[in-house]
C-alpha cells in the first residue's frame, strides 16, 4: 500500500491558510479552482500544487465551508506550534558555528539570576571553588543581598570518596565548612540540600545527585548537562532547553520539594 501523500498545506504560512480560508468563505473562490485563482493567497510555486488538492478535496464530496474550516484549523495548529516555539530556546557552551540559533549558557544563566524576583532553585551535579565560584555564582549572591524576601535553594551533590568509610555526618559538615570558605560569594547563605544515598558506605545503594538546571520565580527553567563549573559554561560542549513556560517550570520545583517532603532529599547542616 502507498505511504499517504502529504498535503501541500503544511507547507503554507499561518497567513495563507487564513488567506484561502477568507476567499472561500466569501465566494471570492469557488469551485472549479485554477492555479491562477490562487495568486492573491499562496506563493507562485505552490500554485498549482494547492489548486489540484483543493481540486481533490472537493472531488471527495468536501464542501467549501468544511475546507474553509479545515484551513482554520489547520492555522490555529501552526499558531500554537509557533507559539511553543517561542517559549523554548537552545542554550549551548563549547564549539559553535557562527550565526548559530543558540545562546551562550554563562549568558542564559546570569540574566536568569539578575532577574529573579521570588525564588531561585539550583541543582547541580559539581561546582568549582574560589574565584571561578565568585564568577558563577556572583551575580546570584548579589541578587541576595539585594533582595531579602529572595528564596535561594541549591540541591548540590556531596560525594564519599573512594575508600572515605568515614561517617557522612563529618563528610557532611567537611563539605558545608568548603562550602561557605570556598564556593559562595555572599553574605547570606542558600539553602543547600543533598542526596543522602550518596554517602552510603555500601556502593551498590550509593546513588548521586545528577541533575543540572535551574528554576527561577515559577516562571522559566533551564535544564542542561552543564554542571556549575567554569569548564561546563565555557568549553565543554553542552547543551540545554531554556523554557518560558509557568507550568514546566513549576512542575520541576515540585518534583524537588516533594523529594524533600518525603525526606528522600536532605538540608545539609548549617547551610
């Protein structure tokens, strides 16, 4: 059996789909249609290709309101294609072709912390220490300091070595004194949150926080694979989703906050 012909129309504008859609109704079209009657409302080269299956449309017992509805339906599915499109945008470090349709992860990242306004949340698989900590996380510290009311929690991987059986609870406090000497740049500290599994001295029920993103006001959320790392925004190739949309956003920080209820997730003490 042949595979289904595809219809021309998919390869019309919103515009166009409208344009015909208004011509038929108004009988500004009407059957017999010649590829001349289409001038005024689709491109010259898809002409004759719209007229011959507007042509077959009618052939199939289809009435000129029903094909004037089936174009509207057809633009209202592009409109809310294109307006999807919108709200998601690619966000890359590393190697890029010049005139890429990307934006720069260290760039996405700053201009989501500078705009919070409610609440912030960070996770990440590692983070870098010192200065390039002051580089990432700087312009959020700020943000802090400046904004009291703001609500700024990290889900921040704390690894065991290999061979550390040393109990989690000094792994734990090791890493929350590295934490505020090394990592943040501000006066007032985030809450951090944690993984316990990672720290299970048996390795097959050790388990670590793996996941990269960011959420910021319930509004936009970055999902990446970059970790927080001068390395991870700046040369290695990575890739990520910027996303403008309330219910994506909201959705993630739940996934968190409902870890955290079922204490599947931890604060880290004196974080």
């Amino acid at each position: 059996m042949p595979a289904p012909r595809e219809s021309v129309l998919r390869k019309l504008g919103r515009p166009a789909l409208l344009s015909l859609a208004e011509a038929l109704e108004s009988d500004w079209l009407a059957a017999p249609i010649a590829p001349s009657d289409l001038g005024r409302h689709v491109p010259e080269k898809l002409e004759k290709a719209v007229g011959e299956e507007l042509r077959e449309m009618f052939a199939d017992g289809m009435t000129v309101p029903h094909v004037a509805r089936l174009l509207r339906a057809v633009a209202d599915e592009r409109s809310a294609l294109q307006a999807v499109a919108d709200r998601v945008e690619l966000v890359w470090s590393g190697l890029e072709e010049p005139g890429s349709m990307t934006r720069d992860t260290p760039v996405v990242v700053q201009e989501l912390f500078r705009g919070a306004r409610k609440s912030v949340l960070v996770s990440s698989y590692v983070v870098d220490e010192r200065q390039k900590a002051q580089v990432l996380f700087g312009p959020l510290a700020a943000r802090m300091d400046e904004e009291p009311e703001l609500s700024v929690r990290l889900f921040l991987n704390v690894q065991r070595q290999h061979r550390d059986q040393r109990p989690g609870s000094v792994l734990l406090r090791e890493f929350a004194e590295r934490f505020r000497d090394r990592v943040w740049p501000g006066r007032r500290l985030p809450l951090v949150f944690h993984d316990p599994r990672s720290l299970s001295l048996e390795s097959r029920s050790r388990a670590c926080l793996h996941a990269k993103c960011i959420v910021v006001d319930d509004e936009r959320a970055l999902i990446s694979s970059a970790n927080f790392t001068e390395a991870a925004h700046q040369r290695n190739i990575e890739a990520g989703l910027l996303i403008a949309d309330g219910q994506v956003a909201a959705a993630l920080r739940s996934q968190f906050e409902t870890l955290l209820e079922r204490n599947l997730l931890r604060r880290v003490p004196g974080l």
